[in-house]
C-alpha cells in the first residue's frame, strides 16, 4: 500500500510538473485571462445587465459560470496531448518497469495533469473574483467563490479530462482538439431552440449550468430558466460518476492492450 501512494506522488509530481511548465499553456491562459477581463468591466459597468443585482452568493455562482466556457476549452485543448506524448517519449514503457500498478500509474496521470491545468484557470478566475471583491467592497466573496468553483468549475473539468486522456489514446490529436471545440459549443452553449438536437439545458452539461441553477438558485444561461435543487445535485453527482467509470473503462482497455504486446 505505502509502496503504491510512493508510486503515485511519483507519477503525480511527474505529470504536474510536465504540464505546469509548458509555456503555450500559460501564454493561452493570460489572453484568456485578457478577453475575461474585458467581459468582466463591461458587466459590471452595464446597468442593463441584470446579474450586478443578484444577492452575492447568486452573483458570485453567476460569475463563475460564466468565466467557465472559455478556460474549458483551454484545458480540453492541452490535456489532449499528455497520454499520446508520454507514449511517443516511451515514457510509459519506463513507468511499466516500475512495481507501481497500472491504475496506480493512470490515476496519478490523470489527476496530476488535471490539477497542473486548472492551475492557471484557477488563477484567472481569482483575478477576476479580486476585482469584483474590490467591486463589492466585501472579503466574503472569497470563500463563497472557492466553494462556487468547487462544485460549479470542478466536476465539469474531471468530466472533459477523462473523455480527453481516454479519447486521445485511439484519436489523433488535432483531430480530437477539433472535434472536442465543437463539441463544447454544441453541448453547451447552443440553445435547445436553435433547431438542432443538443445537451445543452440537461444534467450531462459539463459547464455546470444546472448544478448553477439548481445549487444555487441563479440560472444566467438564457435557454435554462431554473432547476430543481434535486437536479442540481443530479448533475454533480452524473459530472462525478462518469469520469470515474470513463476512467474504469481506460484502465481495463489499457490492461487489454498490455497483456497483447
């Protein structure tokens, strides 16, 4: 047990430190980071935007939806090449000549690289939460902004980097980047009234628009007009539960390709 929580920091250190220095990632994030920014004054010096006179715990769960749809698609994006690059490195074939056990291995892939690409997300969204404190004149809106990125931000982004690492193990990477984009923009932020069949307005939205609406009672997407409590919790707990078993499913078809070399 000790020998496998070693071999999992080690992996784990591994993948964070591989992909927290990649410079592209952190250049994406600071124009993104720039392009938020702009969206945000421009918020929150509209008077005919409505959202700047929700009571703060809906302001705050708004605002945190809304700056998700674009660091998504970043992290999407750059966690599409970490299993396929490991692979072409032969890094893999080292780690398999280690004692640690494959889902060892895996799970420390797949929440090292997940936890080095919300770093940067996560740092933009303090800046923008910052200045809405500032905004606000008030230091609550920190600890309910945590618990808002918690449960609206976290259970999307566990959601895309398993589908990612699985799908990038049989896709080719530009390809999957490609497809993942689109993807986004059609489950997510295409209305259901557009004419075409979408997951936009269900619980399997990763963006987190109804754990939004139903947790914390603000619904700012205007094809979702509101949720239940119980299918705001439905939707975290369906944002969870599948990557775990995306993740079950990777291991056992990476147990199958190894036992076939």
């Amino acid at each position: 047990m000790r020998e496998q929580l070693s071999a999992f920091l080690g992996v784990f250190r591994y993948e964070f430190k591989m992909q927290i220095r990649r410079k592209s990632l952190w250049i994406a994030f600071a124009g993104f980071t720039l392009l938020l920014l702009s969206n945000a004054f421009t918020t929150l010096h509209s008077p005919e935007r409505s959202i700047t006179t929700l009571p703060l715990i809906q302001l705050v769960a708004a605002v945190t939806l809304q700056l998700n749809w674009l660091p998504a698609i970043g992290i999407g994006v750059f966690l599409a090449d970490r299993f396929p690059r490991d692979r072409s490195s032969k890094v893999d074939e080292l780690f398999e000549t280690t004692p640690a056990a494959l889902r060892t291995r895996l799970a420390g892939k797949y929440f090292g690289s997940v936890l080095a690409s919300i770093a940067p997300a996560f740092l933009t969204y303090c800046i923008i939460i910052g200045i809405l404190a500032f905004y606000k004149q008030t230091l609550l809106i920190f600890p309910i902004a945590i618990v808002s990125y918690a449960v609206i931000v976290v259970p999307g982004i566990l959601f895309i980097a398993a589908f990612t690492l699985f799908c990038t193990s049989v896709l080719w990477i530009p390809l999957y980047q490609f497809l993942f984009v689109g993807y986004w923009f059609w489950g997510n932020m295409l209305s259901p009234d557009a004419g075409l069949p979408t997951l936009t307005g269900t619980i399997l939205t990763p963006i987190g628009g109804f754990i939004c609406a139903g947790i914390f009672g603000v619904a700012p997407m205007p094809w979702l007009k509101g949720a239940t409590p119980f299918e705001g919790l439905a939707s975290l707990f369906v944002l969870l539960i599948v990557p775990l078993l995306v993740m079950v499913l990777f291991y056992y078809c990476l147990k199958w390709e190894q036992s076939h070399k």
